[in-house]
C-alpha cells in the first residue's frame, strides 16, 4: 500500500501553485497591456479571498466530526514526493490553472483573478501545513487516513 503525508503534500503543492500563479499573473499582465493596474486587483482580490475563505470556510460547522485515524499499516510505503504533488494538484490546481490559460485568450482581467485564485490556494495550502499533524497519512485512491 502506498501512502503520503498529509503534511508533505501541503508544503509541497504550496510552492507549485504559487509559482504557477506568478506565471500566469505575468502572462495576464502582458496579455491586457492596457488593463496592468486591473489585472493587479484582480490578482490580489482573487489571493485575498481564497486565503480568507479556505481556512475560514464557513461549511465546516456542518461537517461531521471526523473519522478517527486508523494506525499506518506495516506495509505502507511512503509514496516520492512528485506523487504527492501530482494528487494535491488534481484536480484544484490544475483545473484553475486551465481556466485560467484559457481565459488569458478572451480576458486578461480575468486570468488575473484567476492567478490570484491560485495564489490563495498556495498560501492557504501553506497555512494549513503548520496547523496539520505530522504523523497524519492518506491512500490516495480510497481517501483512508492513517495516524503514524
């Protein structure tokens, strides 16, 4: 059974999504030459409100109290850190970095928000590691969550 940390895969994704949001701010940037200042706003309104409203999310009060973890098997292989970068990406991360490439062709403004969306993810991502267990694991393909 291969398994990832919980942790790991935060502090890993973090970076990625705020690197890629840098790109695409770049490329909004210089696809609205006429827009930079509201390509800017719209950048960091889309950071702002996905680093509020990720760790605030006001759905969580109706959440279930979660499951307890089941101890980390013997045989559960940590999985290399590109895997858990690959599974942290899908579909979050990728799928707004495709919104947004395909917006860069109609609306600069909007894949400025959109980059902005990316970078909130990346902070929150990066707010939520520290907060995280260290000792927390997941499988992947069935969403199991192991304690070590």
């Amino acid at each position: 059974m291969s398994v990832e940390s919980v942790r790991l895969r935060l502090l890993l994704i973090g970076p990625v999504r705020l690197v890629l949001s840098g790109v695409l701010l770049v490329a909004a940037h210089a696809a609205g030459d006429s827009a930079a200042g509201a390509s800017l706003i719209a950048f960091a309104v889309g950071a702002f409100a996905l680093a509020f409203l990720v760790p605030n999310d006001p759905r969580a009060r109706f959440r279930g109290t979660p499951a307890t973890p089941e101890p980390l098997p013997a045989e559960a292989v940590v999985a290399p850190a590109w895997r858990h970068v690959v599974h942290a990406a899908l579909p979050s991360t990728v799928g707004v970095a495709v919104l947004a490439a395909v917006a860069l062709a109609f609306n600069a403004i909007l894949a400025a928000l959109l980059a902005g969306v990316l970078a909130g993810l990346g902070l929150a991502a990066l707010y939520a590691a520290y907060g995280i267990d260290d000792g927390l694991y997941v499988e992947p393909r069935r969403h199991l969550v192991f304690r070590k």
